[in-house]
C-alpha cells in the first residue's frame, strides 16, 4: 500500500512538469512567428529568458524552505498549476515588446513551485523504493517539450491562428489540478523538513549546481534558439524550424526513458558524460556540414547523448548531500535555473552582431569542459 502511495506520488511529479513544458515547447515552436508579428529584436528575447529565470530562482528558495513544509508538496504543485493556466494567456494576447516580457513573470513564480517540489518528490520516491527515477522524471520534461512542438508543427501545418492555439492551452493546465490532487502524495506521507533559514548551500552542493548552470545555459540554447536559428540563419520554413525543436525533443526523451536501464548496464559518469562528449562531437561536425537536415539529424544524436547529464548530475547531488531533500532540491533548481539567467541574455545579444550558429559552436566547446569537469570531480564516488 506504501509504495503504490509512492508511485502515485511519483506518477503526480511527472504529469506536474509534462503539462508546463508540452505548453513551453508549443510557445518555443511558435516563437518565430511572435518574433515576426510583434517584430521583437533578440534582445527581447534575452530579457525575456532573464525575467522568467529571475522569478523562478526567487520562487524555487522560497517554495523549497517554506511553502512545501507549510502546505505539502500537493497543494504546493496545484498552485503552481494554477498560476501556470494563467501563462498561456498572456503569450497569446502579447501585444508589443513590454506585453511579451512580461509573459515570463507567471511562467517564473509556477515553475519555481513546480520544478523544485517534482525534483523533492522523486528523490524522496527513489529513497522510498530504491529505484532510479531520476532520468524518468526527466523523461518527462522532454517528452512534454516534445509533444508540445510536434503539436505545435500540426497547428502550423493547418494554419491555425497562433494566438487562439497557445489561450487555448490553459486548460491542460486545469487538467493538471485536478491529477494532481488525485495522484499527488498525501502530507502524512510526506518526509521533508519544516521550514529553514536561507543560507549557502553545501560546497559540494553547490560544485553540482555549478554543472547544472552551465548545462542549463548552454544546452538550454538549443532547445529555446533552435526553432530561430533554423529560421533566420538556416534560412528555412516555419514547418523546418520547428522539427529542430521535435529533434531536440525525441533524441532527449528516448535518451531519458532508457537512462534508467544505461545506468545499470554501464555507470553514472558513462552516462552523464561520456556519451554527452560524443553526442557533442558528432553534432560540431553536423554544424560544419551547414546543411538543415544534416544538423536536424545532429540535434538528434547530441540530445539522446546528453539527456542524462542533468537527472545524473541531481542523483550525485542528493547521495551526497547532508541536508534536507527539500531544501538541496531547491538550492539545485535555483542554480541550475541561473544558467537559464545568463545563457539566453548572453545570446540575446550576441547573436545580432555574431549569429545564433556561433552561440552554438561555443555552445560545443563549454559542453565537453562540462563533462571533463564533471568527471574529475566524481572519480572518488563508488557508483
């Protein structure tokens, strides 16, 4: 009985995340036709990442020290679900360069609930169960961006009005409250610590938070820019764009849903980093090649490659870590989502005098540094 409360709480972290990124990878895949049609510079889109990392930094510290001890990861997750219904609304009706900005503000505050609960959730589910649910629950996160775009090239395909397509995605977000409070884990079941003070993470927390920020920030540029890239520097149609995003989305899920099962057969480090450094390799030389359907094919191999980075990088964390399972989750989330912070504003601005293709060959070399750096520091770690 314990442990189908377990899954169901587990099965309740997945569905919170897929929901906001099926709607995340719809907006990303429409991006190119906001961009036109509120003829927004790519600085607006720099600003636009930074706000929304901005807020979800500031919500991850305070829903992981005080709002999920005070409320309990459910109801925790069902406000940001409520907040989140709110976000497609204002992308949908934005109307110039203030309106679009302030899109981010929602996004931010719900998944600065969302994000850190779903990551305390699986880690206490894995501690429960002694499974490894980390790449799963990941899994998610690129299946719903996934989803999100392949939808996305269907309303597109058909010709549907872009603003009516993304109002209309809130009531996923709905549906969402409704599982949540149906799957979601009860408070009395719950093993997280009451609420605590604001203080410096543990330096080797914060060593595998300094990854996930320079993953988030440099891998996070393709799944964010690819669709633009496509479009402006590539050159190609709306329909091509946002197959970058698909291929982003399928390599990474695939990657996920089996890094569980790659784990056993290999190691955490074969996995987090060596199979990253190759996908990488194989992708700088798609980007050479400079052909769409050559790098849509690299986009591919570089996901599925690097998908298990991050959920690898929170397992070391959470085995390692002598504090609360809420409060390392929320001190990884906000500096994971830091990369999100910088990363995009950097590009938002490079890219107009240097192009979006030469934010993603550096993007290749910060990657590989990642990875070697990765693999130092855990070399004394028994797997």
């Amino acid at each position: 009985m314990e442990t189908k409360i377990y899954n169901n709480a587990f099965i309740s972290a997945c569905i919170s995340i897929f929901i906001p990124l099926f709607v995340w990878g719809n907006i990303i895949a429409f991006l190119p036709w906001l961009v036109n049609n509120l003829k927004l510079p790519d600085s607006t889109l720099g600003f636009l990442f930074m706000f929304f990392a901005m807020m979800q930094i500031i919500v991850s510290q305070i829903s992981g020290r005080i709002i999920i001890p005070k409320i309990g990861s459910k109801k925790t997750l069902a406000l940001g679900m409520l907040i989140f219904a709110t976000s497609p609304f204002f992308f949908g009706l934005a109307y110039n360069n203030y309106s679009f900005i302030l899109s981010s503000i929602p996004l931010g505050i719900a998944l600065g609930l969302i994000f850190p609960t779903c990551t305390a959730i699986t880690g206490l589910v894995e501690l429960k169960t002694k499974k490894i649910l980390q790449p799963l629950f990941s899994a998610f996160i690129s299946i719903g961006f996934l989803f999100g775009a392949l939808s996305s090239g269907l309303f597109q395909y058909n010709n549907f009005y872009p603003p009516y397509v993304i109002c209309s995605l809130s009531i996923f977000a709905i549906i969402g409250i409704v599982l949540i409070f149906v799957y979601g884990l009860p408070n009395e079941f719950e093993n997280f610590e009451k609420s605590e003070k604001f203080r410096f993470p543990e330096r080797k927390i914060m060593l595998f938070g300094l990854y996930g920020f320079i993953f988030m920030a440099s891998v996070g540029i393709i799944g964010d820019w690819s669709a633009l890239w496509f479009s402006r520097d590539l050159k190609t149609t709306a329909l091509v764009a946002s197959l970058a995003v698909t291929a982003w989305g399928t390599g990474e899920s695939i990657g996920r849903l089996l890094g569980g099962k790659l784990i056993k057969l290999t190691n955490q480090k074969f996995v987090g980093a060596y199979m990253g450094i190759f996908g990488c390799v194989i992708f700088f030389i798609c980007i050479l090649i400079y052909n769409e359907y050559v790098i849509l094919f690299g986009i591919l191999i570089f996901a599925f490659c690097s998908a298990n980075f991050y959920p690898v990088v929170i397992r070391y964390a959470l085995s390692q870590t002598s504090e609360s399972l809420n409060t390392t989750a929320s001190n990884l989330v906000t500096m994971c989502t830091g990369g999100f912070l910088i990363g995009p504003a950097i590009v938002g601005y490079s890219a107009t005098t240097m192009g979006l293709t030469f934010n993603v060959k550096i993007l290749c070399i910060i990657w590989i540094l990642n990875s070697i750096a990765l693999l130092y520091s855990t070399r004394k770690i028994s797997e």
